[in-house]
C-alpha cells in the first residue's frame, strides 16, 4: 500500500477537494435552477438533522481509527490494526441502526414541529438510509488516512459527486411536479446512490490492498480488543463532543432561526426562502476554501500524532504553522474575490444575486474559519480534544444568544443570523489559538502575522484595480473568468514573494522535485 508524505497526502486531498467541489457547484446550480430557492430552503434545512444523525453514528471513530492505525504501524502490529477494525466496525453498525430509525420514526415531529414546516419530513425520511453507508464509509476513511495513504477516500470523494451529479437532474425532474418536497427528497436520492457507489469503491481498495483479513476469527478478536476499546474511545469521546456540538448547532440553527424570525413577523415561506439565500447560495461559497483546510487537517492528525510519539515538539510546531500559513493563503484569495465580485458571481451560477449581502459581511471574518480547521485537529492529535470541546461549546452558546436577540428584531432579521455566524466563527478559532498557546506554548511568529496582513492588503488593491479598469459595468463571462485567472497568477506570485509556498515545500512533491534543488 503506497504511503504519502505529509504534504503528498494534503495535494492529494486538495485535488479531489477541488475537483469535487466543483462538481458539487455543478450539482447546487442544477438543484438551484429546477428547485428554486424554496426546494433549496427545504433541502437545506433537513441537511442539518442528518449531520446530526451521522455524528452520532460515527462516534468520533474516525480520528480515533486514523490516530491508533497510525501508531500500530509504526510497530508493525497487524494485530492491533485488526482490533481497531473490528471494534469500529461493530460500533458503527449498530449506532447507525439506533439512529437511523429514530430518524425515520421522528421525522415528522422534526418537520412539523422543530423545523415549523412539515414539508421537511419527506426529504429527512428519504435520506436516511445513507446513515450506514456513511457510518462503514467513515471507518475505512480512517482505516486508510492511518496508514497516510489518502488515495481511496479522494478517489470515492470524486466518484460519489459525479454519481450523485448524473442522477439528481433526473429524479428532481421527474419528482417535481407533485411538489417541491419531493423534489427535495429526489434530490436527497441522489446523494444515497453517490454515497452507496463510493463506498463500494471503498471496499474493492480495502480488499485489494489489505494486509489483514477481517471476516477470520471475527468474534475472537472483538472479545481480545477491550484495551484496544478503551484507546478508541480515549479519542473518539471528547472528538465525538466537539463533533456533536457542532453538529446540535447545525441542527437547532433553521430551528432557532425559524423560531426567531416568527418572532419578528417574518412568514414561513419567507424565512425558508431567506434561509435558502443565506446557507443555500452565500454559505457554499464562503465555504469553498475549506476544501484545502480539511485536507490539511485529516494528514495533520496522523503527521503530529507521530512526532508526538517521537517527542518532537519542534516538527509538532513546524506542521502547525504550516498548516496555518497554507489555510490563510487559500482563504485569502477566495475572500477577496467574493468581497469584490459577490453579485456576479452568484448571478452566474445561480440566476439571482439576491444572497450578496450575506457574503460581503461574512467573508472578512470567515478568515478566522479557514485556519480553525487545522487548529482544531492539531488540538485532538495531540490529545486537547477535550478543551476543543469546551471552546467549540462556549462559542456556538455565544453564537445563538446573538442569533435570537438580533434575529428576532425585525430591524435584523436575517442579518442577526448571519452577524451571529461571524462572532461565533472568530470566537472560537481565537479560543483554539489561546488553548495551543496555553498547553503547548504555540504562538504565531509576529513576521508570520505581518506577513498575513501584507498578503491581504495587497491582495486587495490588485482586485480592485483589476475590477475598475479591466471589467466594464455589465460583466460578460469571459472577461470576467479572463479577470480571476490575471488575479489568481498574481497572487500565486505573492505567495512565493512572501514565501507562504517555499521551494523547499515544493520540491517534496513528485512533480516539482526534477526541477527544484533545496540548496
């Protein structure tokens, strides 16, 4: 089983985040233009209940999986690996059975009730039996990220989306005239039968590549793996409270959010429709740079896990600081683009621009969030899950206090919503730095900040500059893509000026290394 370096396992991460981000914006601009934004609301809306559900099913067993493999390796012990499999895989199967069927059994309470709108509840049923799928998924993600080889989970990222793409259009179409929750649960079909596709793929590289057989003595080594219990779970309890905070707030948020906006006299297919705009349209694409985030955090986890082992506290430092350096250049970019060119940008792919708003106040401050991801996972490697925990809740109790006391005054509405996010977003990535700081002694070089600072700056002035002397009033497309493509070639540039890519970094990867010599 080939094995990746740090850096060689991120890239092959970020290529598949990118690639099926993509194809997901292709897949959001289909359901968009045939649902509306109301079929959007109702999608989005029974979205969060679901993460909801598979965060309970998982456990936290991924970081766990991905953390302990990653140890038994370095010992060479098949035995252990094998334990940890048989474990997760029990666990996760009958969590997802609990849940799923409460799912289904609760579902229209969920709708009626919680979500103040009952069309919700076809959509929830007709997504629920993704819950296993991705529950068996997940212990092979951490199976494999364990033993650093993150080749399958973004081969299956890839082909989940271009499934989940050719069939929405399909059963979206042929389920929209009887309303648009069925449209919606058509469009939550389609994501079953990507989820089904990938971890098929999942299995045929986990048979193809294993060293251990699973199905032989099965219950023996379910019966010997009590210890091996105990290290998961050391891990997966405080990473499933993290988890299971951020998921309850994905859920109560519509729930709250609906609740408020009632109080402020906004109506029911108002709020849905604003909704839609806000976490529908805005929120993806504030959420685009995560995709290089998080895949610095899944090969953190493992790289500072190791050098912990090793009691290497100055490569534990490096990777933070890496990690940080690559997540704020990814988001800076993204950032200036969607502060600058909102209003097109949303025009093009979703017909209406009606969400800009939302992104011009969101977008400084979702910095914070494209550097959260790394801190937070540096923080479960190296056993801080449990102040993670507590920062993650603090900031999310922040968070909706803010939501309902602006959101329920009509002078708000749904920008208290959006002002809310924001606070909570600096909250708690602020919280995580102070945790480092506090437990590890981690600190930001001032020339990193100053560096940061510089990047954005200039980053800014060339966007503008290009803006008004390159684009007229009235954007067509092409000069438009002809705009971001100058900027991004010029911002790449400043990477290198202010050394936040080093050819150092570059000549680790295969296809760089022929030509950059570290000197």
């Amino acid at each position: 089983m080939s094995k990746q370096t740090f850096l060689q396992g991120t890239l092959i991460l970020i290529a598949a985040g990118m690639i099926t981000r993509f194809l997901g914006f292709v897949n959001r601009m289909v359901v968009a233009r045939m649902m509306g934004e109301e079929g959007v609301g109702l999608y989005m809306m029974a979205l969060p209940t679901l993460f909801l559900i598979i965060a309970l099913t998982q456990f936290g067993l991924p970081v766990a999986i991905s953390k302990r493999v990653a140890e038994a390796e370095a010992t060479n012990n098949r035995r252990k690996v094998k334990q940890i499999l048989v474990i997760s895989l029990v666990i996760v199967m009958i969590t997802s059975i609990v849940f799923t069927t409460l799912m289904i059994l609760f579902s229209p309470f969920i709708a009626s009730t919680l979500l103040t709108d009952e069309r919700t509840a076809l959509p929830l049923i007709a997504i629920s039996p993704i819950v296993p799928i991705v529950a068996v998924s997940s212990v092979l993600r951490g199976y494999f990220q364990g033993k650093q080889n993150m080749k399958p989970q973004s081969y299956s990222q890839v082909i989940e989306q271009v499934v989940r793409i050719a069939c929405v259009a399909l059963f979206v179409k042929l389920l929209l005239p009887f309303g648009v929750e069925y449209a919606a649960a058509g469009a939550m079909f389609s994501v079953i039968l990507g989820e089904f596709i990938s971890l098929l793929y999942m299995l045929y590289q986990f048979k193809q590549k294993k060293t251990i057989k699973i199905r032989r003595n099965f219950f023996a080594y379910l019966k010997s793996s009590t210890q091996t219990c105990k290290e998961l779970f050391s891990i997966a309890l405080p990473t499933t409270g993290s988890r299971m905070i951020g998921s309850v707030s994905y859920f109560l948020e519509p729930i709250i959010v609906a609740q408020s906006l009632a109080l402020a006299g906004v109506a029911t297919a108002l709020a849905t429709k604003q909704y839609g705009e806000l976490t529908g349209y805005a929120l993806p694409l504030l959420f685009l740079p995560t995709f290089i985030t998080q895949s610095l955090s899944v090969a953190l986890v493992p790289s500072i896990a190791e050098a912990e082992a090793q009691s290497n506290h100055t490569l534990i430092t490096y990777r933070i600081r890496q990690a940080i350096r690559l997540s704020f250049a990814s988001g800076a970019i993204a950032t200036v683009v969607l502060i600058l060119f909102s209003v097109p940008i949303l025009q093009y792919m979703y017909g209406t621009s009606n969400a800009s708003s939302f992104i011009m106040l969101l977008a400084p401050f979702f910095l914070f969030l494209y550097i959260q991801s790394p801190l937070q996972a540096a923080l479960q490697a190296l056993d801080l899950a449990k102040p993670a925990m507590w920062n993650s809740l603090i900031g999310n109790m922040i968070k909706f206090a803010i939501l309902f006391f602006l959101a329920s005054n009509p002078a708000f509405g749904i920008m208290g919503v959006a002002i809310s996010m924001a606070v909570g977003v600096v909250l708690v990535t602020l919280m995580h730095l102070f945790t480092l700081k506090k437990e590890v002694a981690f600190q930001l070089p001032a020339a990193d900040i100053l560096k940061m600072i510089i990047l954005l700056i200039s980053t800014s002035g060339i966007g503008m500059i290009l803006k008004y002397s390159l684009l007229p009033a009235s954007v067509d497309l092409l000069p438009f893509l002809f705009v971001l493509i100058i900027f991004l070639s010029i911002y790449i540039s400043l990477l290198f000026i202010l050394r936040f890519i080093s050819k150092d970094e570059l000549a680790q990867l295969p296809i760089f290394n022929r030509w950059i010599k570290i000197e």
